[in-house]
C-alpha cells in the first residue's frame, strides 16, 4: 500500500495548488508560468519521508496548461533491530496537463479533466521509487460559494504499473480571511483496488499568504483518518507566478 499512496500523492499533488492535495478546476492564464517548491514531511509508523518537489506549470491557451514535476526526497528508517537507516535519491519525474473546457458560467461550475505521466526516475532498489510508469485520469470541479468560499472536488484513477491501480478521491474548501491570507482545509483518499485494503484516508489544514504580487507563501499539516495512511503530515513553500501578464 505504501508506494500506492506515494504514487497518489506525488501524481496528483504536483501540478495542485499548494499546500493542497485536491486540485482546482483553473489552469494557469496563457503566457503565464507558475514555479512552486518547497518541503514535505511524512511520517508513518518507523519512517520519516522528506520530500523536496519542484514544479512549473505554464498555460498554454485559455482552457490548457502543462506542467512538470521533479525534485528530491530522503527518508529515515528505523530498523526492526534498533539501527536507523538514511536513503535518498531524486524524485519520479511527473508530466500533467489539464483541460478546462466547461466554464461555471454556463454549466454552474468549473470542470476540468488532469492527465498525469509519472516516469520512474526514483530509486527503486532503495525503495524510494515503484520502479514503474504510473499514470493518472483525474476529474475535477470547482465551485465558488457566495465571494468567499470555494469548494474543490476531484475523483480520479491511477494505473500503477498495471498491478496495483487505485482509485482517489477528494474535497477541498478554500476561504478568502483577508485580502492577502486564504484558509484552506481537505480530505483526501485512495482505494488499492487489487488488494481490497481499507481506505486510506487523510485530512489537512494550511493557509496561502500572499506576501508580494506573484508570490504565495503556503503551510499546511495533515493527519491519517483511517487505513494505511500516513500517521501525520506537514508541509511548507511557495508559488511563484510570472510571465507576461500579472494575473492569474
């Protein structure tokens, strides 16, 4: 179940806006890029995963975006005999576009459907990597709610190497505090559809603060609900978006 979930995690959350796992309906506006980087932590039962992604996602025209992902990771083990072991390794290269042709204008929200190629560049013999070729179809709606509430919904299938194919699922609410500060909080799940596992489920709260015109600085912390997921989760970095134009 592990490398079902990393794979989820790093297939879906790569091109979603920070800190969140849920994506949004919106793609960057054409002629505009967005850089985003930053830390992740993980821990599960004896492991600490620390994951360091690097993502830039650029639009393409008004409906499209393509992106991509990379970046490092590191993870702390402990033995069953007692003895602490370090690994590191580059991360999965992942590739993602998403198309927004139905706008909340005429169809009451934006849908949008994400395609995600993950290549298996990590390092599979140090167990920091499955080894394989992941791929990922996922839908995605976003609702506003009154000027200052959105609601992100997403439902999604990965082909994970063909054995272990998953399906997940999510929600996302997002609340504009202040001019320059949004509160954000998800639940996330997968479903191991081979193995029949328990849903493995997670939720988290983080918030988006604008500190300059362009840049976003993000956090956030999660913990497991239920099944295989992570004991808990923590995250921080920002986005910066530049290009030819100033917004989004």
């Amino acid at each position: 179940m592990r490398w079902v979930w990393l794979g989820l995690l790093a297939s879906t959350a790569v091109f979603a806006g920070r800190p969140l796992t849920v994506d949004d309906a919106g793609p960057v506006a054409p002629g505009q890029f967005e850089f985003e980087t930053g830390v992740a932590f993980e821990h599960a039962g004896n492991c600490h995963h620390f994951d360091f992604p690097l993502g830039l996602t650029a639009g393409i025209v008004k409906t499209l975006e393509a992106g991509i992902g990379f970046g490092g990771q590191l993870e702390e083990r402990l033995e069953d005999h007692g003895t602490g072991c370090t690994q590191s390794s580059i991360g999965d290269l992942a590739l993602g576009l998403k198309w927004n042709p139905l706008a909340a204008e005429r169809f009451w929200a934006d849908h949008a459907l994400a395609l995600t190629a993950k290549l298996p560049t990590a390092d599979s013999e140090k167990d920091l990597g499955s080894g394989v070729a992941d791929f990922d179809l996922t839908y995605i709606a976003t609702k506003s709610i009154g000027e200052q509430w959105n609601a992100d919904f997403n439902l999604g299938y990965t082909w994970v190497g063909g054995d272990d194919d998953a399906l997940h699922y999510g929600l996302a609410l997002r609340w504009q505090a202040m001019k320059h500060v949004e509160l954000v909080g998800e639940v996330f799940a997968n479903t191991e559809l081979a193995a029949r596992q328990d849903t493995a489920m997670t939720a988290g709260v983080g918030a988006r603060w604008e500190i300059m015109d362009g840049l976003v600085f993000d956090a956030a912390a999660g913990a497991g609900l239920r099944g295989e997921s992570p004991d808990w989760t923590a995250t921080i970095g920002f986005t910066w978006t530049f290009g030819f134009n100033n917004k989004k």
